[in-house]
C-alpha cells in the first residue's frame, strides 16, 4: 500500500510539473496568466527562482482534475488548445488510475480471505492430526507451542495433510510423535527384533502410510522391490504363480504386524512373490 502512494505522489508531481510546462507563458492566454490577473496575482511572482506558487497551482490544478474529473481549476477552465488536449489526456488517465487503484485494494482483500482460509485449514488438520493419533497431552502441547512459533495455531485427517504437519514440527518433536504413533508397530515387526532403540526411532520417522483397496496388488512377483511393507490393519494375501496350471495360487495369509519382502528389500533382489490386498476383509 504504501508503494501505491508514492507511485501515485510521482504520478501527480510529474503531471503538474508537465501542467506548469504548458501554461507557464507569458504571452499566451494560459491557464496560470488568467488566474494571475483573476486572483490578486497569486502565483504571478517571477522573481522566485523556485517558482514555488507557479508549482502549487500546478500541483492544485493537477489533483483537483484528477479527483473531480475535470472541474478541479474552479471556474478556470482550459483556455487553449493545448492544455484542452492535455485535460482529456489528464481523465483518462484519471480512470486507469482509480481502476488500478481499486483492482489493488481488492486483491490486498483478497489476498487476506485467503491467507485467512489458509490459515484455518491448518488449524483444522492439526487438530484432526492430534485427534486422529491419540497424542498424549505433554506431546500435544508441545506440538500446539511449535505451530504456534511458526505462525499457526491450530476430525480423520488425510495422509497429506498428516504429512504437512508433521513436516513442520521440529526433528526432535517429529522422533516423539513417531515413536508415539509407530513404536507398537515397529516392535510387533520381527526383522526389527532385538535392534537399538535409536534404530527403531528412525524407521518409525521414515513410516508413511500408503492404503490399499481390497484386490489391489501390493507387490507383483519379479519387480524391484523398492519398499518395505509393514502391515497395520487388514489382511494379505501371499501369492505364488503355478506356471504349469497358468494359475495364482494363495500360499498364505498374512495380518497386523507382518512385514511384506523383507528378504528381497533387505538384500535388494526382486520380489519372490506377489502380495495383494484380501477381498474377504
């Protein structure tokens, strides 16, 4: 806003000095040599080196077309055909600016409803992500205070929106909601049987949650395996393909707590089998 102002102050400075230009003449019948003999002289000093009354009814004239479109010299009106050509020039003129004046204020207005939306979303997907985990009160409030330093304060909350509050929270806050959220999963997985704390508290910062329709395919066999898969809820099935009988066949089922290749992840080969997703629950 203030950068509009002083654009506009620039504006209307170079106008009237532009104004003052074309009516500051001393044989033709201008605007300023009609106002002299009309007005007691005022503005007729030419002895100023700084022309300061010239100037200021310059600048008078200037705003009062601009803000008035028009009648801003009273009842001195234009008294050539140059300075008519530069007041039709002045109104228009007149028009873009209060059009970009306006288009301006409606934007800073808009700018602010979003930034408030914004702000309320994030409030409302901290709340559902401190609903959605169960937190303790110490970790909520620790959360709630880090949020609030960063400028936001803030009931199932989507996968996206988890990740984006939980990105903004410290390294330190990120181990403690993972180890709330994730330890119980992470010591049910046996390959991670016996391992470090510390080690535990890293893969459960690295978890993400990824959900699959029933029937979907988790992993086919022969494909890279890229991920390790940690059951939370449901059930999966273990498929091996009978290439005799050109056939799947479902060797096992597989439930909470159970991991998906973890050989092949572990030593980079390709799945052995595939997983999908149960139909029956």
């Amino acid at each position: 806003m203030q950068i509009l102002f002083v654009m506009l102050f620039c504006c209307v400075h170079f106008l009237a000095c532009a104004w003052f230009t074309i009516t500051n003449s001393l044989t033709e019948n201008t605007y300023l040599n009609n106002y002299h003999s009309t007005y007691s002289g005022f503005g007729s000093d030419q002895t100023d080196p700084m022309m300061y009354e010239p100037y200021l009814l310059s600048l008078y004239w200037v705003t009062g077309t601009l803000t008035t479109m028009g009648q801003g010299g009273g009842d001195l009106m234009p008294q050539n055909l140059k300075e008519r050509f530069f007041a039709i020039g002045l109104m228009i003129f007149n028009l873009s600016v209060y059009s970009y004046i306006l288009g301006s204020i409606s934007n800073l207005f808009m700018s602010a409803d979003e930034a408030i939306v914004q702000k309320r979303n994030e409030l409302s997907a901290l709340e559902r992500f401190i609903s959605g985990n169960k937190l303790s009160s110490g970790l909520e409030i620790k959360i709630r205070m880090a949020m609030r330093n960063q400028g936001n304060q803030g009931m199932g909350v989507s996968v996206e929106e988890e990740r984006a509050v939980f990105k903004k929270l410290s390294h330190s806050l990120q181990v403690e909601v993972s180890r709330h959220t994730c330890s119980a999963l992470v010591n049910k997985v046996f390959a991670f049987s016996g391992c470090d704390e510390n080690f535990k508290d890293s893969v459960c910062c690295e978890l993400s949650e990824e959900n699959f329709s029933p029937g979907t395919f988790i992993a086919k066999v022969n494909e890279p395996c890229a991920k390790l898969y940690t059951i939370v809820t449901g059930l999966v099935e273990i498929i091996s393909h009978d290439t005799e009988d050109d056939i799947d066949l479902v060797n096992t089922e597989v439930t909470e707590g159970a991991c998906i290749g973890e050989m092949s992840f572990f030593f980079n080969m390709r799945h052995s089998e595939s997983a999908r997703a149960s139909v029956t629950r």
